[in-house]
C-alpha cells in the first residue's frame, strides 16, 4: 500500500513540474494530489497578506464548495503547517450538509516549504479514511513540491508580467524621445543651411529648439 502510494507521488510530481502557467499549475495540483488519495474533488487555497485564505482553484462542485473559516479545519493547517484530516464522525458535526452530499472525510494538506506555508490543498473523499504516519510523512513531502511548483510558477508569470512592463516602457519611451528629436533635427538642420548662407536663424526657430530640448530633459 505505502509503496503503491510513493509510485503515485513520483509519477504526481513528475507530471506536476512540468512547465505551465499558474492557474494549469493549480488544476494539475489538485488532479495529481486526488489522484494520490482517491478523492474526488480538490481546492487550493492561498493565504493573502491578511492572514486569509483565498480560494484560487478548485474543481468541487458549488453545491459542496465551504469557504474556509478562521478557526476551520484548512484555517488550522494553514496556521500549524500540519496535515489535517477531517474523519467521517467530525465531519458530520462541523458540516453535516457536506456529509449528506456525499463527502465523507477530508484531508487538508499544508503547502509549506522550509518552515514557510503559503496555503492548503483541501481535498474531499468519497469516503473515510485513515493516514498512518508515514503517508503523512509522505503527503507532506508532496505537499513540498507542488509549493515549489506554485512559486516558480508565481516567479514566472512576475518575470512575464516585468518583460512585458519593461517593452512598454521602452515603446512609450521611444516614442516620446522620437518626437522632439525629429523636431530638433529638423530645426537644427535648418538653421545650419541658415548660417551657411550667412544668414541668421529666426527666433522661432531657436525658441522651439529650447522647448524641443526642455521636453526631453523632463
């Protein structure tokens, strides 16, 4: 059984760092992470700068989707950094209409990565089940690498949206060096066939020059 599970770890977290964007990121994590415990549905929850957790993914249905709570079971995990699961028995006092729909226990799984977490997978089951040690072990671990497979997924789309920040700022920026440079050049060239021909260049001309020169510095 323990060995079954590690097969299905490895080949879990082989499919899950594979390079994709964030939100496929979410979907395949929770996927692999059911797949590992034969839940049926999963969700990924964040923690904001608040200390909430915030639902980013989730393929429940809306009819068993429960939104975390500050002294709920994910809220705790969050917190402890702990694998939580939630047995039959429990979950028929804390959220027995989830019970009634089908749900028979749950495991809520820390994303956590030296000593830092970051949110929970909340699994749901079709029905109870029981973690001996060294499945958490083993699950905490998993747990360990989906965290590292959100945040370079996070790290990447920062890059993508600073690439894309950067290409602005310089298509905005040469546009607007463009515009009194071509003034300047033309200005400039005209006065230059102007003293040639010994002839002196209008104020006009020189003022814009000024205000050309003045628009860049700014």
């Amino acid at each position: 059984m323990a060995e079954r599970m590690l097969k299905t770890i490895y080949l879990s977290t082989l499919e899950f760092l594979r390079p994709v964007a964030l939100k496929k990121r979410y979907q395949v994590a929770v996927e692999e992470a059911a797949k590992v415990l034969g839940a049926s549905h999963g969700s990924i929850f964040l923690g904001d700068k608040k200390g909430d957790l915030v639902r980013v993914y989730t393929n429940v249905p809306r009819f068993t989707q429960v939104e975390p709570r500050k002294k709920g079971f994910a809220h705790k995990t969050y917190i402890s950094g702990k694998l939580h699961v939630v047995e039959p028995e429990v979950l028929k006092k804390t959220h027995n209409a989830l019970y009634k729909k089908g749900v028979k226990s749950l495991v809520l799984i820390p994303l956590s990565f030296n000593d830092v977490t970051i949110g929970v997978i909340s699994l749901q089951l079709a029905k109870p089940r029981k973690i001996s040690p060294i499945t958490v072990d083993e699950l905490n671990l998993f747990g360990s690498v989906i965290t590292l497979g959100i945040r370079n997924a996070q790290l990447l789309e920062n890059l993508n949206e600073a690439i894309e920040g950067r290409d602005l700022f310089i298509s905005l920026a040469s546009h607007e060096l463009k515009t009194p440079l071509t003034t300047i050049a033309a200005y400039s060239d005209q006065i230059g066939k102007r003293i040639n021909s010994k002839i002196m260049p209008s104020e006009k001309s020189v003022e814009i020059l000024k205000q050309e020169v003045k628009r860049l510095k700014h």
